[in-house]
C-alpha cells in the first residue's frame, strides 16, 4: 500500500508538472493542481511537494509553530518560547489594533523562493501546501474566526500581476475552514510605492491607502486579515483600523511569512 501511495504520489506530480509547463494562464495552472490534490490526496507533506524548489530548502525552512510574539508573530532570541500570550517590546510599547498575528515561517533564505515565486512568479500551483502552512500557523485563530479577508491589491497592480497573492491564499483557506471569504470588504484606494525601508516610511505609504467597500457589512464580525508576509505590519495596521473603524467586532492576522530584519526580538 505504501507504494501504491507513493506512486499515486508521484503521478499526481506528474501531471501537475505537465500542466504547469503548458498552461499558459496562471490560474489554470492552479485550479488543475487544485483537482489533482482532490483526485489524489496526499499521503504527506514530503510527497506533496510542488515541483522546481531545491529540495535542500524544504528542510531549512524555519516554521513558526506558536514561539514568537503573540501580536505581530516576531521569533523571540534563540527560539526562546516565552508562552502564547507573551508579546514583544515592540508590541508593548506601540500596540497593532489586531489582537494576534500569526506567520508559518520566517522569511528568509530557505524560504524567499517559494514566497517570490507564488507572489511575482505564477507559482499559483503552490497555493495548496501554503494555505496549509497558513492553516496550521493560525490554528488558534479559527475558533474564533467569523470571516477571512485578504489584503487588497490596487486594481493598476492586479491588472499587471493578474491576480492576487493573499486572496489566493484567502479564498481556499475559508472554503476548507468554512468561514465567509470577503475579498471585496476593504479596497486599496491608491496605489502605493512597491517598497519604502523605514517602518515609518513605511507607515506614510499605506496609512490612507484603504477604505471599506461602501455598505460592507463588517460591524460585529470577527476577522482574519491575510496576507504572505509581514514586514513592519504597515499595512497589516492600516487595514485592521479601517475594519475596526467600520465595527469589526476583532481583528488577527496570519501571513506565510514573517521578515526580521537584524537579530531576533530579546
Ligand atoms: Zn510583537
């Protein structure tokens, strides 16, 4: 039985391999690996996954678990675990309106591919195995979760990218959850530079760059902002203000990755 899973398996690599290499559009490529993840279920994760990652990086990819700051999910030195609740300094000192963040793994070398990949790359067939990353890393969170909301791309971006990122995650995320999928709650009203270095900088750009869909029907909800990766949690910040503005009852967050720039919060 065993190797008939495992050559199921590799069949079902196969075909997605095949399909990626021909289709020509992005979320055909991930709508065939979704049916083929249906048709033949993975017997584990070191099976499952998609095709042209160097497989040395699977292994050094640093997952989160549940170590790190409660808030904005920043690993504490040296993987200390200080409890669930524990948040980092910088949390304490200058909160985030969510109560929670969650991130599956640190953004980093073993981890940068995949990510850039299924952001700029049309890696969309890598879609399954993260939003079973982002499943496990918010484990606590859907308890107490009403809807999902992914961060917003600015049209002139989606039109140029031809999809998004976060609701690609987003969208499969609710369904398998069954929780409401709300990708038009909030919209991004400009466009915003790609990269700005200071969280200040950083801040400045995004702050008013959202806003409610007008007559969405947030008040009282309880809900998960997604996104792939949390920087300085700019925008992370000014999206979860405007739900909280528009009466969002709470705000978490869970993203796939989680940047941390020079050492690891004390
Ligand atoms: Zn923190």
């Amino acid at each position: 039985m065993p190797k008939l899973t495992s050559r199921l398996g590799h069949l079902a690599s196969e075909v997605k391999a095949f399909v990626a290499a021909r289709a020509t559009l992005a979320p055909l490529r991930a709508l065939t690996a979704s049916a083929v993840d249906l048709a033949f279920p993975p017997a584990a994760d070191a099976e499952h996954y998609p095709s042209g990652i160097p497989s040395a990086n699977w292994s050094k990819i640093r997952f989160l678990a549940d170590e790190g700051c409660d808030m904005c999910a920043r690993p504490f030195l040296g993987g200390l675990h200080f409890g669930r609740d524990a948040l980092c300094s910088a949390c304490a000192e200058k909160p985030f309106p969510f109560v929670r963040g969650r991130a599956a793994c640190l953004y980093d070398d073993a981890s940068r591919g995949i990510i850039l990949g299924f952001k700029h790359g049309d890696r969309l067939d890598y879609a399954p195995m993260l939003v079973r990353w982002l499943e496990r890393a918010g484990a606590d969170l859907w308890p107490h979760a009403d809807a999902i909301v992914p961060v917003p791309l600015h049209v002139s971006r989606l039109r140029k990218r031809r999809y998004n990122q976060a609701a690609e995650l987003a969208r499969p995320l609710a369904r398998k959850l069954r929780r409401d999928y709300l990708p038009d709650m909030l919209i991004r009203t400009r466009a915003t530079k790609p990269q700005a270095n200071s969280p200040e900088a950083r801040w400045e750009n995004v702050r008013t760059a959202f806003a409610l869909q007008p007559g969405a029907k947030v008040a009282g909800r309880r809900i998960v902002l997604v996104d792939d990766v949390f920087t300085t949690g700019a925008t992370l910040r000014a999206c979860a203000r405007v739900l909280l503005e528009g009466g969002a009852a709470q705000v978490t967050v869970a993203v796939l990755a989680r940047v941390v720039s020079g050492n690891p919060e004390l």
